[in-house]
C-alpha cells in the first residue's frame, strides 16, 4: 500500500513540476510569473523589463522599470536600466539623471563602474566633455586596469585639443592592453601632429 501511496505522490510532484515549468520556458514567462505573484517585489519587475528589453519591447520594459522604481526608488539596477532606455532613445538629459541617481544608490563597486562608464558616454554626447572625463575617472577608481576608460579619456581629450593629456591617456590605455589597436593609431596620429608642429 506504501508504495502505491509513494508512486501516486511522484507522480503528482512530477505534474506541478511540469506546470511550474511551463512557467519559465523563457525569462519573460518566468518574470512575468514572479511580477503577478509579487507584485510588490521591485527586483521583479526590473527583472521583467530586462526581459521586455531583451525582446525588443522597450515600452514595455520602460513601464516595468518604472514601476520597479514606484516600489523602491533607490533601487540602482531600475535607475541604470532606465537611463540605458533613456539613452537609446536620445533623451540625455533624462539618461544623465538616471545615471546619476543609479551610482547614488549602487552598493557594488563593480556595478558602479558600469554606471560611471553610461553616465561618461551620456555626458560626453551631450557635450558636457569635463564631466564625462571625471565619470571616466571615477570608474578607473574602481577598475584601474579598464583600457576602455583611458581610452574614452584620452579621446575627451583630444576632442578639446588638450594634446598631451590625450597622449597621456592613450599611453595608459597602451600599457593596460598592449592591443588596444585603436589608442595605438591614435597615439602615433597625436605624436605625429606633435613632432610635425614643431
């Protein structure tokens, strides 16, 4: 009798198991299971807008991050996500505050990196060329050996004719990452301009 007890409990466990599952066949089914059933846990809906985002649903995604950000405002992945969107859809200023207020609130220095890195492209296309050489900077705090950030800064730089500077950032970018091919062209551009102007 046990074991037709034990075998009728398998097969029931195996049926809810079938059942939870179709629920996580891909992340937006998962997350989107999770949001209907937590609808008061932020990481959920941020979780889902990734989802959105992932799919190319970027409306839906924005309404998910937003939300995440009605339940917890100082929840720094929405606020990135959110300037990522922000971002993409040329709205800087919107973007720079998102950013802004996702390196407020990140606890993790590698996180915050990432961020410092959005916020200095977003600053950067917006003109605002110091600001996005102290986000580059602040992000080389965190990960000194990113090739990338003395690369961006080198480039900043340039743009504003400050020559050696530049030639100093790409020299960085250099010694971190031997095959940075493009810090490599524009170092020997800047050292050519260099040597032919005097």
């Amino acid at each position: 009798m046990s074991s037709i007890v034990f075998a009728f409990i398998i097969f029931m466990l195996s049926i809810i198991t079938t059942h939870r599952n179709s629920f996580w066949r891909n992340d937006l089914s998962l997350w989107k299971d999770v949001a209907i059933k937590s609808p008061g846990n932020p990481r959920g809906h941020n979780n889902l807008g990734n989802a959105y985002k992932e799919r190319g649903e970027k409306d839906s995604a924005f309404i998910e991050y937003k939300t995440a950000l009605k339940l917890n405002q100082a929840f720094s992945d929405a606020h990135n996500n959110l300037g990522v969107l922000y971002k993409e859809k040329g709205l800087l200023d919107e973007a720079i505050n998102e950013y802004v207020l996702a390196a407020k609130y990140s606890s993790s220095s590698f996180y915050k990196k990432t961020i410092y890195q959005n916020l200095g492209t977003a600053l950067a296309e917006n003109g605002l060329i110091d600001d996005a050489i102290n986000s580059y900077k602040e992000a080389l705090k965190i990960a000194p050996a990113d090739s990338d950030d003395f690369y961006n800064i080198g480039f900043l730089y340039s743009q504003k004719g400050l020559t050696d500077m530049a030639i100093k950032f790409y020299s960085e970018a250099l010694r971190v990452n031997p095959y940075d091919i493009g810090a490599k062209k524009e170092l020997e551009r800047l050292l050519k301009t260099k040597q032919a102007g005097k």
